[in-house]
C-alpha cells in the first residue's frame, strides 16, 4: 500500500464517519430547526464524496465501501428525534450543541487536511484523476468547517449566558 | 372611462394607456363613505398606503374629527392619483368598535383593563429584574412592517444600545429579508437598485414569483395602462397560479414548487451559451463571471425541464424574451422569497441583469420588492436584524461610527454576531432563555410557521409577553400585557416603498380611547428605563416624529439611505422622493448603480456575504480577497431539492399566499367591510386535473393535511399547476368561536397550521411555499361556491360555478383622468 492508498482509506473513513455523525447531529437536535436542516443538506455532500472516493479508489486496485445507508439506524435515529423533543424547552441541550458542532468541525478539518495531503500528493505524481477529486471536494469540506463555525460564533453567546 | 366602478368587481378601474418612453398619466380615485358629500370634507390630510409596499400616496378626508374617505394624491411619482382596493376601503378598520383603547394586564389569567402608569411599569419592572437575573439576552423584540421609521429607529437605539440585546427583528424576515440578502450578496448592500418608473420604459417585464397584480395592484395598473398604449411591454411570468399575470404574458412558466435554482439556472445557462451577455459591462462591473458560467455550464433547459417540470421549449423561450430585449425590468417576490433556496434564487436574477448588463438606467432595471409597507424602513433602521444606515456588524469602524452617533461606548451595542433573526428568537424563547418578547404590530400566533408550535412557545408561563397593537388579536389574546396602539392617520410618521419612496404620513384623527402612537409608547419605555448614554445624558434625545426623524437623519448621513436632503417640510411640499437624498441629490435618486456599483468596496459594504447554501458568514479578509475593488459579485448556486417531497400520505405540495382584498392577518382589512365580504373565509385551490381525478369539485368542504397539522376549507378549481395546493394565508381565529386558535368547535384555519419550520440558511426567511400534504373531503357542497374571489388567481378554472365577486354601490369609487403634473418625469429621456 502506497501514500495515496493510505491517504484514499483514511479519507474515505472520514467522510464516512462525517456524514454519519452529521446525520446522528441533524436528528439530535431536530429542534434546533437551523442545524437539523442544514447538517442534513451537509451530510449530502459528504456521502458524495464517499462515492467519489470509492470510484478514484477502484482505479488504484483499492476497493473501499459506499457512503452509510441513512436508514440503517432507524431506532437509534427516532430516539435521538425523541429525545430532542422531550427537552424542547431546555435550555441545557445548547451545551451538548455546541458539543456536537465542535466535534463536526474537528471532523471536517480533519478531513480538509487530508484533501490537502491528497491534492499535494496528485500534484506530485501527476495524477490528473486524483487532483480533480480533490479539487472538487475539498472546496466542499472548507464549507462544512465555515459552516460549524458560524453556527458556534452565532449560537454561544446566548447558549454560554444563559445557563 | 366611467366615472365611477365597483373596485372590488374591478380591483383595477379603467385604463389610461400610455405608450412606451410616455409619461403615465394620473387618475385620481376617491372614495368617501356612504352619504357623505365631497363638500362635506372638510381638511384633506397627506398619507401613504400602509397595506402594502407599493407606497400609494393619498388624503385621508376629515369631516367633524372623524375619517370619512381617501383620495389619491395626483402630485405624486408613485401611483399619480390611483387608489388600490385596500387603500380605499381599509381605512374603516381605524373606526371598529373593537378598537383596543385601554391598555390590559394578565391577573390570575385573565387580561383585564388598566391605566397606562400601572402597564408601562410593570413592563419597566419585568425588563430590569431580568437584566438584573439573567442579562440583555433573555429580552427580545419583535416588530413589523407596518409601523413608520420614526418608530423603528427608537425602538432600536433603546434595544440595541438601551437594553443592549442583540435581539431585535422584524416580522419583515417573512417577507423582505430575502431581498435584502440578495442585494447584500451581490452589491456588498441593500438598497433597491431599480425605480417604478422603469416600468415607463421597460420592453420586456419579467415577474418572478411576483403577483402584482394583487400585491402591488397599482403599479399593476401602470401595466394594464402600457398594455393597452403604443409598443406595449412583453410580460414573462413565473408563477404555479394561473395569476392576472400570468394571463398577460408572453411566456408563463408555471414550475414545480422549489426549483426555481434550476429554473434560473437554465436561464443563465442560454443567456450565456448564445452570447447574449454584455461582456463590457461584465469586466466593468462584476467579479465571478467566469465561475458562474461554469456553474451553469450544465444547466440547459432540458435538465432543468426534468426538475422544474416545464416543457424545455417553454424555457428556452423565456430566455429568449429575457436574453434579447434591450430593456428588461425583473422584479422578484414571495414565490421565490419564501421558497426553498430563496437567496440563491434571487441572486440569479440579480446576476441575469448583471451579465446582460440591464441596470441603472431608464427600463433596465430591477426591483428585488418588499411585501410590507414599511419593510424598508425596518431593514435601514436596523430594526431587522441588521444594524442602522446599512451598516456591517463585522466591521468595527462601521460599529465605532453608530457608537459615535449615539454617543456609546462601541462595545454597548452587540457585534459579536450578527442580529438574531426572528425564527432563532422563537427558539430562543422556546428554550426559555428569552424570557420576555415585545411584540408590535404584528400576529405570529397567525403569520409565523407551524403555529401549534408558536401557540406552545407563547404560552409557556415563563415568557412575559408584550403585545402592542390596535386589536385584541391572536397574539394579544396570549400576553401578559396588552398596550393599545394608534395607526395611521392617528399618528404622523414617515415611510418607505420597495423602490425608496420617502412619504411623510400625517396625523388626521384622534386615536380612540388612551390608545397611543408606538412612538410615544417606546419613549416613554425608554424614559421608565432611563436609558442613559455615555456621558449621562438621555440616550434618546427626541420626543416626537419630528424630532426623532432629524435624529434619523443624522445616523443616515454619508450612508447609502441617506435622509439628509429630507425633511417633513420638504416631504409635504413635494410628495414622496426617493432615497438617496442629500446635498447632491437634493431631489432625490430614481436608480442606484448608474455609474458603477457604489457601496461593494471592503471598507463600505453592509455585508461580507455569506454561503448561499448553508449560510455560513464569510471574513473580511475573504471578501477583500474576492472583491478587493468593491464590484457586483455574480454568485453561482447549484440546485438542491427541497427538505419536503410528496410522498403517499402527503401526495400534494402545498404553498401559502395572498389575495387582492387582504393583508396580512386580516386585523385592518377584514373589518372593512367591502373587503372583508369580498373574500370571506379560507378557501383551498385545487387544479382542474386534481379535483376530476380525485372527484372532487367546487364548494366542496376539504381538510389539508401536513405533518404538522391541518386547517380546513371549500374547494376551488382552478388553473394552478396539477400536484399543487394553495391556501392564503390572511385567515386566522379572531372571527371564530375560539379566539385564538383551533379549539372544539373550531377546525384549523390558518394555512399556518401546516406550514414548516425551515427557513434559508442565507436570508433566514421562511418557507412558506414548500411544504407537503395530504387532501381530505369532510363533506360535499351543498352546490354554492367556495368563499375565494373570482377576480383574481382565485378566478375559477370553469366560469359559471361562481357567482362573480362584486362590491355593488358600497364599493363604488369615482376616477378621474388627469395630466400627471410633474411632467418632467425623473428617468424619462
């Protein structure tokens, strides 16, 4: 196995575990109108980029998995709705919020870095597959970490004071 | 012409055709009450329209101290003498019986009267425990469209640097802050590019999700009066209704709800691919061109076909109609503002004028258009969740500048993240960290989405509620405290319409009872408060509409809505003027952008941008690097399907909307009388191909039915686009048994009951044009018709089964032709 392969696998992995973990966050916090809707919008980018992933991947001989089926954890995913419900008027799910977005920014940022290793690496072997992949996904991964961003720079101020 | 018409038969009166590059002449309407004399009038007293945004001057007519009628003001550049059905018959709502005039307070649950001292402290009590217990953030403010700048500009200084609360919104996020949004991404700043006079010069109108005929009925008029004279513009329409536009165009696409990202796409996809672009306006003027043509390299009218389910060919000739003309007018409106995507769609139309280089001059122009009366003020007064004079939040001198004109402290007033929108405000108050909302002039128990949700959250004990109004409305009937308001022509203020017309509104009658203009209810908040600024001195320094419009005048200075060349002196010599108005412009500006874009530089801009898809801010940093010489940003989207898709339990997509003959909540129009039995009670709308499939038919009784609730209603058929509900959104539960919401004897009535919770992550507007839901008969007619007005979208697909609507001699109106006095016309070259 190769630096490329490697890069592919653990990139793979990471959008896997980022859409699912987007989805997980969107039905958490089904109340938080905002972040249920748009986390679920992200979650789409990345289960793309899974099978973008996959495909390129196929054509170094690695065979790597398609994106999660959403619906595979269909109890988990209507407790969590539930759960969300239960505390619509508490205030203290705000914490576990900014939890939860935190964690999905170190997500994506991990995953920006290894687009990064990865478009590095095209350049270097000249591999015009590889680089278009990244080129067209890291741009995508860059908006779910602005994203996460804004959503703790807008949301803190009136989660942390009002404990 | 006749001398008079029926205006609820004909919503529009009689034609004064015109010609292209012609002056539109005036036609002065009046309608004064039954029995009372033109001699009888005693004092004539300047106003605007404050029932929609198109901002129809007119005088109100005075006899013994009482309003008697109104009278189109044919001086004036807007509507030159015209009068719509609202305007003309909705001032009667000032004189109902059931006019609040005392204030009320919550005593073991039940709202009883009380003297203004008893409310106003109780309210000042409320306000400074909970900044004592739990700080500025757990009070917030909500306020309309529809009170004057005056009011909103107070209502800001004392929340944003009195209280210090980052919130503070309008219910304008239901209906204009897309358009904001949209300009802010393409200009770096709000403002309305276009003027109505455009529509004197325009070859080819295209209207996007916009109505007009019904929501902007005059400048519908000016449109029927081109239609009928020399070279008459071509009208392209966007709408699933077979509206009154629709049946005038050129071309009508009528799309599947939530696709109009790959409508306009494919829009921009053929204006670029046969050249029909102004390439030297593009490199003059925008930066991004190159991106957005290969954002819609794809786009062609055949894949957009696919989605938008509209026959390509229909496509490729409304890009033919906008492609080829030389002089095209676009105005946008609810269809696309409350959809899915709203900003991402609005900017495209934006970016079709900028490729074809259609802005700033004469019939090249457009009109991103509010839907409320006073929209505009709210948004460049701050009180819509932006901060005064279109200022950038990010961008500390901006925020050091305010500082300076209210002489504070810059870190008094909260920048640490943009303004709390409206719907984060609910949810705020739902998790109980808003823990006291002053509601002004406005109904969310009837016009926010999901309303079992927003009963829920106004209701929790916890929330201290403030509800300021003219009725005891829906929302009312849910507060703590109730303070009685006066409204226009009871109280003098100044105004705003989509294409910044500056009116000035004076005061004709007394309000009734101890009810008080908004204005003096917030100062004297602010005077209980004692709202200091940095010195010690009084925060807010004016006392009445005059004075609080000189200070407004100074907080605009050197910004894109200045006030300046403005006063109320001026405003009642020459009727309305369009902002900018200052020493250069001491007549005001028809068109923004005349000379390049003006307010996109880094330094300047209101706005960094934001990610059209998921609404994450960007840096200055990154705009300095995008846009460094503050140019147009041509913005690409790609499309996205909405949240919401039929499925078998909800087969149907669902929109909300308005008629002609009402606004809003119906709190004004539905106690006039001609409008109020012009359009009755809630109605459905069904396509012909539906209702045979279903077997069902007009008048019969149905319930729609969504994930989150339901309202019942009489069918009718109509010519909307098969797989497609309508329902308007006016009705709510005042009228009813229940008061305030669905209760044992009353089923749903407000479409509100259905709608969604989910807004555009860019413009944080709601959608309330794609939801989905399911059709139910409750009962057949009993063969009379369903209570929806044939004059309109509503009309019925088969004439005959509807008795046609009419106002017979109560609605009769009298209009006279006449020569617009002003024959140099601003923009007419």
């Amino acid at each position: 196995m190769n630096g490329i392969t490697l890069t592919l696998r653990t990139l793979h992995r990471g959008e896997r575990h980022l859409a699912h973990d987007l989805v997980s966050v969107a039905e958490r916090h089904r109340t938080e109108h905002e972040v249920h809707h748009v986390a679920t919008d992200l979650a789409v980018w990345s289960r793309e980029h899974v099978r973008r992933l996959a495909e390129v991947a196929a054509h170094h001989d690695v065979r790597l998995g398609d994106p999660p089926d959403h619906s595979s954890d269909g109890v988990l995913a209507t407790l969590r709705k539930q759960a969300s419900e239960a505390v619509v008027h508490r205030p203290e799910p705000g914490l576990l919020l900014l939890h939860d977005l935190r964690e999905l920014h170190i997500a994506a940022a991990e995953n920006s870095l290894h687009w990064e290793m990865l478009a590095q690496a095209a350049q270097a072997s000249r591999d015009s597959e590889l680089l278009g992949l990244a080129s067209a996904c890291h741009p995508r991964t860059l908006r779910q970490m602005r994203w996460t961003n804004t959503m703790i720079k807008n949301l803190s101020p009136q989660i942390l004071n009002s404990l | 012409m006749k001398d008079t018409a029926d205006r609820i038969a004909q919503p529009w009166g009689d034609r004064v055709p015109y010609g292209r590059h012609e002056t539109w002449p005036a036609r002065v309407d009046t309608f004064l009450a039954d029995g009372v004399e033109p001699e009888a009038v005693q004092q004539w007293v300047q106003s605007a329209s404050i029932l929609h945004s198109d901002g129809d001057a007119m005088d109100i007519a005075v006899a013994d101290g009482r309003m008697v009628g109104v009278r189109g003001r044919d001086v004036d550049r807007v509507n030159r003498g015209r009068l719509g059905p609202k305007d003309l018959f909705g001032w009667q709502a000032n004189g109902s019986r059931d006019r609040l005039t005392r204030p009320l307070v919550r005593r073991d649950g039940r709202l009883e009267e009380t003297d203004w001292d008893t409310a106003m402290n109780l309210v000042a009590a409320r306000s400074r425990e909970l900044l004592d217990e739990r700080g500025p953030g757990s009070i917030g403010f909500y306020t309309t469209g529809q009170l004057f700048l005056e009011e909103y500009y107070t209502l800001t200084v004392l929340a944003r640097a009195g209280i210090g609360t980052n919130h503070l919104d309008g219910n304008t996020r239901l209906c204009t802050s897309t358009a904001a949004e949209a300009l802010k991404e393409t200009f770096g700043c709000d403002g309305q590019p276009g003027s109505y006079d455009d529509f004197d010069h325009a070859d080819v109108v295209a209207l996007f999700g916009h109505n007009i005929a019904e929501t902007q009925p005059v400048q519908w008029m000016r449109l029927l009066d081109r239609m009928e004279g020399t070279d008459p513009p071509r009208l392209l329409c966007v709408d699933p209704r077979t509206t009154r536009v629709a049946r005038h165009a050129a071309v009508h696409l009528a799309p599947r709800g939530g696709t109009n990202v790959a409508l306009l796409n494919a829009l921009l996809h053929e204006t670029i691919r046969h050249d029909r672009i102004d390439r030297d306006f593009i490199d003059a003027h925008t930066v991004g061109f190159e991106e957005l043509a290969e954002r819609v390299a794809d786009c062609t009218p055949k894949w957009a076909a696919e989605i938008c389910d509209v026959p390509a060919a229909r496509i490729e000739e409304a890009a033919e109609l906008v492609g080829t003309t030389d002089a095209l007018v676009s105005t946008v409106l609810q269809g696309v503002y409350q959809s899915h995507q709203a900003t991402a769609a609005a900017v495209q139309i934006n970016n079709l004028h900028l490729i074809r280089g259609m802005l700033g001059r004469p019939g090249a122009g457009l009109l991103q258009m509010n839907g409320q009366p006073t929209a505009q003020n709210t948004r460049e007064c701050g009180a819509n969740g932006d901060l005064p004079g279109f200022r950038n939040w990010q961008n500390d001198s901006h925020v050091a500048d305010l500082a300076k004109v209210w002489n504070v402290e810059p870190e008094t007033i909260p920048h640490y993240a943009p303004p709390t929108h409206a719907m984060q405000m609910y949810r705020y108050a739902e998790q109980g960290s808003i823990r006291m909302l002053w509601i002004s002039g406005t109904n969310p128990a009837v016009s926010l989405p999901e309303l079992s949700r927003i009963r829920s959250i106004l209701t929790q004990n916890r929330l201290f509620t403030v509800v300021q109004d003219l009725f005891l409305t829906e929302t009312a009937q849910l507060a703590d405290v109730v303070l009685p308001a006066a409204t226009w022509g009871e109280k003098t203020g100044a105004l705003t319409n989509a294409d910044r017309t500056v009116h000035l509104s004076e005061k004709a009658v007394e309000p009734p009872g101890e009810a008080k203009p908004d204005l003096d209810i917030f100062l004297d908040y602010a005077r209980r408060m004692d709202f200091r600024d940095k010195d010690g001195g009084p925060l807010i320094t004016w006392d009445d509409p005059e004075s609080a419009f000189e200070a407004w005048k100074r907080c605009s200075a050197g910004r894109p809505c200045d006030y300046t060349g403005l006063s109320y002196a001026k405003l009642r010599d020459t009727s309305g003027v369009q902002w900018p108005c200052d020493e250069e412009s001491p007549e005001g500006t028809a068109r923004l952008y005349t000379d390049g874009i003006s307010w996109a530089h880094p330094d300047l801009c209101e706005s960094y941008g934001k990610d059209l898809e998921t609404g994450a801010s960007q840096e200055a940093v990154e705009y300095r690097s995008l846009n460094p010489d503050g140019k147009a940003m041509l913005k690409a989207a790609a499309y996205r399907p909405p949240h919401e898709e039929p499925d078998e339990e909800h087969p149907f997509q669902l929109t909300t909307g308005r008629t002609i003959y009402h606004f809003h909540t119906r709190t004004k129009t539905g106690r006039a009388p001609q409008l109020r039995d012009a359009a009755p009670d809630v109605w459905v709308e069904i396509s012909t191909a539906d209702a045979d499939r279903l077997g069902l038919g007009e008048g019969d009784l149905v319930d729609v039915t969504s994930k989150r609730g339901s309202l019942r209603g009489r069918l009718r058929v109509t010519g909307i686009r098969p797989g497609l509900l309508f329902v308007p959104f006016h009705y709510g539960y005042w009228d009813t048994e229940d008061g305030s919401g669905p209760g044992p004897d009353t089923p749903g009535r407000a479409a509100n009951e259905t709608t969604v919770t989910d807004w555009d992550p860019a413009s944080k507007q709601p959608l309330f044009k794609t939801a989905t839901a399911g059709l139910t008969l409750v009962e057949r007619g009993d063969g009379s018709a369903s209570p929806a007005p044939t004059t309109a979208a509503s009309a019925p697909a088969a004439p005959g089964v509807a008795t046609p609507t009419a106002g017979g001699p109560a609605a009769h109106t009298t209009q006279t032709p006449t020569e617009f006095p002003h024959g140099r016309e601003e923009g007419a070259q």
